[in-house]
C-alpha cells in the first residue's frame, strides 16, 4: 500500500474537484443550503434584519444546524421570488 501526502491547500483543492465532478455527474447546478449572504444577494436585501424577519414569518425555509449557522433553502427563496412577481399583461 502506498501512502500519499498532500499539502493542506492541495487537499482542500482536490476535494473541491472532485465535489464539483459528483454534481457534474449528478445533474446538480445548485446547492440546496446557502449561506445567509448568499440569500442576501439572490433577494436583493442589504439587512440582516429583513432575513430576520423573513425566517420570523416563514417566507423562506432554514435549518440551524448549529447555534450560530443558519443556513437557508434555495428552492425556498426562488419560490418566495416567484410568489412575488408580477405577471406581463
């Protein structure tokens, strides 16, 4: 058996990789959890008391995986934009 080593950055860019090639292969262009920045941009927002009050109301799905991580769900978020649009004449 052969042991290999990599460098931290090196191991960091690998798993990276090969994340990337599983989504390619799976059909997968979009995380299903993004980071409350993330959401930000896609919703336009700057405050992260509108996001507060969003998740207060139930308008876009969570999870909290941990105390201070809250992650928000993409389906959820381009419903909310969705729900909101106004149709063309």
């Amino acid at each position: 058996m052969e042991v290999i080593c990599l460098q931290e950055e090196a191991f960091y860019q690998l798993v990276e990789q090969v994340v990337d090639r599983l989504k390619e292969k799976q059909n997968i262009t979009q995380d299903k959890w993004i980071s409350p920045e993330r959401t930000m941009e896609i919703l336009n927002i700057k405050s992260k008391t509108t996001l507060q009050k969003l998740r207060d109301k139930g308008s876009v799905a969570f999870t909290q995986p941990q105390k201070k991580i809250i992650l928000y769900d993409y389906d959820s978020i381009i419903k909310y934009l969705n729900k909101h649009s106004k149709k063309l004449f």
